[in-house]
C-alpha cells in the first residue's frame, strides 16, 4: 500500500504530510509520558521486525500479493503512540534507502499506515477484548482489529487517489478495499500468531504499559534471531506479484502517474545491491542492512522520547 510519488496531487501531498506531522507530533508527546524506560530496547526490535516482516509479500488472489503492515500488533506490544513511532521510522526508511514508496507521498503512507492503522486499530482492539474477555477474547479482538486495520487504510488510500484525480472514489474505494479485504485476513493471521506466541513466552508484553522486567533480555536475543532470519533468509523468497495498490493501479489504468524516476536516487532501490547479482543474495543482504538501520534509528528515537526523571537524568 506504498504509495509512490505521481499518483497524488500537490494539495493531497500537502494535506496529508500536515496530517502526519500532526498525528506523530501527538504520538511523540504521548510516548514521552506513556512509554517506560525498558520499553525502549522492545521499541526499537518491533520496528526492525516489522521492517523485516513487510518484506516477505504472500500471494493473494488473482496475481496480487500482500504484505504484512503490523498497526495492529505493534498498538498492542508497544501502545498506540510507540506504534506510531515505530511505523514512521519503518516508512521513513523504506522510502529512503529502498525507494519502497515516494518521498513526496511519504506524509500519505505514515497517515495511512503508521497513524490511522494503529489508532483505529487499537481502540477496536480495545472494544472488542473488553466485550468479549480472556485470552480467546484477545486473539479475537486482535486477529479482527488488524482486518480492519487494513480496510481502513485502504479506504483513506483510495479518498486520497480520488482527490488527486486518480480514479473515482466509487471505483477507487471498491477496488482498494476489495483487495486488501483479502490482504487483511494474511494480516489479522499473523497477527494473531505472534500475539499467541508472545503471550505464552511474557504475557506481561501484550497489552501492557508496565516497565518489562529484567529477564527481558532472553526475550530480546530470541526476538533479534526471529528478525535477523526473516530479512536475510525468508524476505528474498517473497512473492513477486504487484501489491493491491499496484494491482488496482494497473487494473484502473492511472500507474501511469507514478514519476518515471525518483526524486532522490535510493542507495538500496527495490532492496538490491548493484554489485551482487544473486537477487536473492542481494534481497537479504539489503533486508539485514535496513533491518538494522530501522533499529538504530528507532532506538535513538525511543530513548529521546524517555522523560527525564524516568531516564535518570
């Protein structure tokens, strides 16, 4: 769902990057209130595993593939303003050293990812376990809040294709949330998934605000394996089908929009390096690079964002 750069006119640019600044300028003064000190390592690994995560596409139906957003999942590890965080320092990443959506579409893609995913995803999150109750109760709510997640973005997505002129909303809105519909049962499973395991390995990391306690630190290594082995390993045997949006794009007939270079030439562009010619290779050398630069990058936020008085400073 990266939008690139070309498919939205300057005034949704201009809209959408105000909306972004504002919503992760709120996530920022939330966390620096909200998130405990030895939250920051688990901040900083859930954003390099999501990284990693988003590049393993699964195939969905009719030649499209999806990937895995993780609003949802990281609303419930981290809250709703450390996903926030997380997710923007993944987007912001991914456009530049990957070219993985446009720079001036950057605001668009945090908006509908890293802001409006987590959010709307969370207080579902929130009203559904309390409807419903205990750990089925959970795995429900978080499996049915990362669905919606996508269909939610996806709609935004496509209001903001239609104001550009891209495409009608009536047949921009179908054909986005028909799709990721699909894309969102591949999201609300994984989800799920890894909600389960973690809540059998330190419950105390689901949907929780508690500081984690010292014994974190096994739980840290094993989770660094888990990422390390999907970016270099799993990520260059994704599938290669087009994404929904390129999928709607292409069916629709506006991928034309899409500038036919980018703006700022991408070190590492479609998660490849010049000089290895083993695609494979080169995919998971290029995930393993990123995957560690979206740990720093969170980890020196996060750690920013730490109050004073909590940090010992």
């Amino acid at each position: 769902m990266h939008i690139p750069d070309g498919f939205l006119d300057a005034k949704t640019v201009a809209a959408t990057a105000a909306l972004a600044a504002a919503g992760v300028s709120m996530a920022v003064y939330r966390a620096r209130r909200t998130v405990p000190p030895a939250k920051v390592p688990l901040l900083g690994l859930s954003a390099a595993f999501l990284f990693a995560a988003q590049m393993v596409n699964f195939p969905v139906a009719g030649g499209t593939s999806g990937h895995l957003i993780g609003s949802v999942l990281a609303a419930i590890m981290l809250g709703p303003s450390g996903a926030v965080i997380a997710l923007s320092a993944v987007l912001t990443v991914q456009a530049l050293l990957f070219g993985d959506g446009g720079l001036l579409a950057l605001g668009a893609n945090i908006l509908n990812m890293a802001v409006l995913a987590p959010l709307v995803g969370f207080a579902l999150y929130r009203l559904v376990s309390r409807m419903i109750g205990g750990p089925r109760g959970r795995l429900t709510a978080a499996g049915f809040a990362a669905w919606c997640s996508i269909v939610v973005a996806a709609a935004v997505c496509a209001g903001e294709l239609a104001w550009s002129g891209a495409v009608p909303w009536s047949v921009g809105l179908a054909a986005m949330t028909g799709i990721h519909a699909l894309i969102g049962v591949g999201e609300a499973v994984v989800t799920m998934l890894v909600i389960a395991a973690v809540g059998r390995i330190r419950p105390d990391l689901v949907g929780s605000s508690a500081p984690v306690p010292s014994s974190r630190v096994s739980f840290l290594v094993y989770a660094a394996l888990v990422t390390s082995v999907v970016a270099i390993f799993i990520a260059p045997f994704a599938s290669r089908w087009p994404d929904g949006l390129e999928k709607v794009a292409s069916t629709l007939g506006f991928s034309a929009r899409a500038l036919p270079h980018p703006l700022i030439a991408s070190p590492l562009a479609d998660y490849r390096i010049p000089w290895i010619e083993s695609p494979g290779l080169a995919a998971g050398l290029a995930g393993g690079v990123g995957a560690l630069v979206v740990l720093a990058l969170s980890f020196v936020l996060a750690t920013a964002l730490v109050p004073r008085a909590q940090n010992g400073r």
